[in-house]
C-alpha cells in the first residue's frame, strides 16, 4: 500500500515469552487481533518472588502477505498478581531469543 499501512483483515499476529536466569521459554501467550493491532494475554501464575519482582520478556510478531515482520520484543517487570509495568521497548533484528 502507499501509505505502508497494511489491512487489519490480513494481518496475524503471534507472541512468545521468556522468563528467569538462565532464559526459559513460557507457554506462548494467546494472542487476539483487534482493530488497529493485537492483544497477548500474559503467562498465569508467575507470582512475584521474595527477592522482588519478576522479570518477563514478550515478543509479539505481526505477519502479513509479505510474510513477519521483526518482533516487538517487550521487557515488563511484575509487581503483582495482575500488576505490570514496561521496562523497556526494542526491535530486535532478528527472531532470536532474549538474553536476559
């Protein structure tokens, strides 16, 4: 398209998630397309620890009839059961996972 705008309808949308030291794979979280983007479901039952909060790395990948993009690779801390906040944003060059 001119505007570089790719159509919602063709649009799919994937994540994976990672945790812990050394770097452990987590169930992927359920992805769900909506208008204007997608949303992921965070892994259940992560629980912060005595030491701190938890440390949680999501990458979200879009795909369309050009094929995927590079992740969306977000870095959050846990501060609670249900309670998030964004360490950081990147745009990894490559599929690769994490090194935390």
């Amino acid at each position: 398209m001119t505007g570089g705008v790719h159509v919602a309808a063709e649009r799919r949308y994937r994540a994976r998630a990672w945790s812990g030291s050394p770097t452990r794979a987590l169930t992927p979280p359920e992805v769900r397309s909506r208008p204007g983007g997608a949303c992921a479901t965070l892994p259940a039952g992560l629980g912060g620890t005595q030491r701190g909060p938890r440390y949680l790395v999501v990458d979200l990948v879009a795909a369309g009839p050009a094929g995927e993009q590079p992740p969306l690779r977000v870095h959050l801390y846990q501060l609670g059961a249900q309670q998030f906040r964004i360490a950081g944003l990147e745009r990894p060059a490559d599929d690769d996972p994490p090194g935390l």
